[in-house]
C-alpha cells in the first residue's frame, strides 16, 4: 500500500475505534417486483407477498427522519458521516440477459460496499433489483479514491443474473417452514453455482479471518472469488442451521470485540464451526431476545435486526432504542450502550449495522486466530 497522502480507507473489522463512516438514505425506495432470489426470501404469510411498488411518502419521510437523526448522533460523536446518492430506483432497468421492473433502492450500504483494509469492494449482490445499486456509492468511492492514494477501488464481476443462476422450481419444493428448514440445513439455497455471487453484509470482518455465511445471498463460488481476493486473509464459510431465511450474517451472528461474540440462539453456528472460535479462546454467547413479536410493516427482515447493532469501540455500542433486552445485555457485558431509535427505517433495508458501512477505524489487520487447527474448510462443491 503506498503511504504518502491523506488515509481515508482503513477498516479491518467490526469494532475498532470507528471514525468515518456511510449511513444510507430512504429516499425513492422501492418494494421491486417478484424475481428468483426475492421470492424465497419473503415468508409466505409476508403482507410483502405479491406487493411492488413506491413507499409511500410518508414512510419515506419517517425512515429518513430515523437515518438523519442517526448520522447527527455519531456526527456528536466526532465521526464523519457521509451519505450515498440515489438515483431514480423507480425506473425499470435492463441487461442484455433480463429485465426487472424496477431497482430496490440505497439505505443498506452495508450490503453492496465491502469495506477490508484499505479497500472498498463493491460486492456482486445477487437479486436483479439490486444490480445497480452500486452507482448510488460511484460519488464517495471516486472521493475516497481521488484524496486517499492507498484506497483500494475494488469491483467483484457483475454476475449475470439469468435464470441459470437460480434452481428452477427452488420455492414449488417449500410448503411448510419445515421443509424451508431442511433446505436451508442443508445448504440447498436458491443459487446455483454457475457464477459467483455475494452481497458484501455476508462477511464478517475479523482481522486476518473472514468469516461469510454461504445461504440464500452468497454461493460457494462467490465465498472462493473471496478467498482468491483476499489472499492474505483466511475466508472461512459458515451456516446456520434453523434459519428459513438465511441472508446477511449481522443479525446472526455479531463479534463484538476479540475474544466475544453474540449468535442470534435459533441459528446457532455449528459445533464443527466454533471449534475455531473455542480453540483461540472466544466465547460465543446467546443473543438476548428481541423485544417485538413482528416486524414492522412491509418489512423484509426479522425481529432479529434486534442484534444489528453498530460497535463504535470495544466498549461502546449503538443498539436500537426499543430493544430493551439486547441494550440489557450489552450494558452486563459491560459496553456502554447508545440507544438509536430506528424501527421506522427496518423496512427500507435492515437495522443499524446494515444501514451503514465502514470507512475508517482505527487499528490494522490483527490476528485474532493464531490457531487454525479447525480451520472451517472451503467447500469444491461449486465447480461440479
Ligand atoms: N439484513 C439482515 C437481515 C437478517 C434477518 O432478517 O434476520
């Protein structure tokens, strides 16, 4: 990495000091229509099933409220805040291999932009929706690249989304939560392995380990593009059993310094996988309950954004304000806790961490497990 100029990108896990930072806007923010990858993640008795469409202005306007007021109280804190620019989400859009009738939108940064060291990657997503959602970052990720020379502009291959890339017929085998259950247990998800695909909140960064959940948003080939990516870092794949729905892996499992981590307890992390956790002397805890029976409305994610919480330091975390438990149980673990209401932006994206992605924290690339006696091996099933 050069070291000459102003440093503008660095940031190698989930909880040293954090210092610049993006949060999302609500801005435009569609419901897109029905396509392969969407259509199993939405649960069947979903008030999103069969519904697209614009939000409605007003819930636009009460997300954006919760996101701004969000920036502003880590602004207070001394740490930059800078925000994506939308573009017209509402537009059908188009590859020469299909098209969709309209985008998704920018509130969750932490999904499409990978943040290790001195890079920002931009990820390949895997819904159709969200295949463009990268231009929404071009404006900061040009920024960064004019002012910091170490950043690292990173781009994995746009996939190319056709129907080989999803299991024909994946949803028709689904009529209980217990066959979902089976499937997802069984590392059957909905993507073939044709192409490799990731959204960037897959990966947990942990120092010189990547720990990435293979499920419904990243495939095996994509966990190998990051391995081959990272050469310097050791990707490790990981899956959660009990997860019907399972993408992105920060309301399931969270480090929330070295040596602790939180796993949501219905998608506990697989003994053969904790081996490496346990033999480096890491503790993984129970998450605490949420404290909501449902979601909000017309929202795609579950009650378990109650974990999606925000480290700012070892010893300090943004967790939402209406999560009594989970604030309870931080405070024992002895972290100061910032309350951030935000129940009113889940539907546009996900909770605190997914609404953000890191910039700069201070620290370097540490190692965290010196001992890979139970590395978690990366699966070949993927060139069959
Ligand atoms: N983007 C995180 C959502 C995970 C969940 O719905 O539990």
């Amino acid at each position: 990495m050069k070291e000459t100029g102003k440093r503008i990108v660095n940031s190698w896990n989930e909880w040293d000091p954090l210092k610049h930072i993006i949060i999302g806007v609500a801005d435009g923010c569609m419901i897109p229509p029905s396509e392969p990858a969407m259509e199993c993640k939405i649960p069947a008795d979903s008030d999103m099933k069969g519904v697209w469409g614009p939000r409605t202005q007003d819930t636009v306007d009460k997300a954006n409220a919760q996101l701004d007021n969000y920036a502003e109280i880590l602004r207070k804190r001394g740490i930059k805040v800078d925000r994506p620019t939308p573009i017209d989400f509402s537009q059908q859009v188009s590859t020469p291999d299909w098209e969709n009738g309209s985008m998704f939108g920018c509130m969750p940064p932490r999904d499409v932009i990978l943040t290790v060291g001195n890079e920002m990657l931009e990820a390949t997503m895997s819904y159709r929706c969200r295949w463009f959602e990268y231009l929404c970052y071009r404006p900061l990720l040009g920024r960064y690249f004019k002012e910091d020379p170490g950043m690292v502009w990173g781009a994995a291959p746009k996939p190319r989304l056709t129907d080989r890339t999803y299991k024909a017929g994946y949803l028709s085998r689904i009529i209980t939560i217990e066959d979902r259950l089976k499937l997802t247990a069984d590392k059957d998800f909905v993507t073939t392995e044709v192409e490799p695909l990731f959204d960037a909140a897959e990966v947990c960064r942990c120092g010189k380990d990547l720990f990435v959940q293979h499920g419904f948003t990243a495939n095996l080939s994509g966990i190998e593009w990051l391995s081959r990516h990272f050469p310097d870092h050791r990707v490790h794949a990981v899956n959660f059993p009990g997860d019907p729905y399972p993408i992105h892996i920060d309301a399931t499992f969270v480090p929330l310094r070295p040596g602790l981590a939180i796993n949501n307890p219905g998608r506990a992390l697989p003994e053969e996988q904790r081996q490496i956790f346990y033999d480096n002397d890491w503790e993984i805890i129970d998450a605490a309950q949420p404290a909501h029976k449902e979601p909000p409305p017309l929202c795609y994610s579950s009650v378990w954004l109650s974990m999606n919480c925000l480290i700012l330091d070892p010893k300090t975390v943004v967790v939402e304000a209406s999560e009594v438990y989970q604030m309870e149980q931080m405070n024992k673990l002895g972290l100061e806790v910032i309350p951030v209401p935000f129940r009113d932006a889940y539907a546009f994206g996900g909770g605190l961490h997914c609404a953000t992605t890191d910039v700069y924290r201070e620290g370097s690339r540490e190692d965290y497990f010196p001992n890979q006696t139970h590395a978690i091996p990366l699966e070949d099933g993927w060139k069959a």
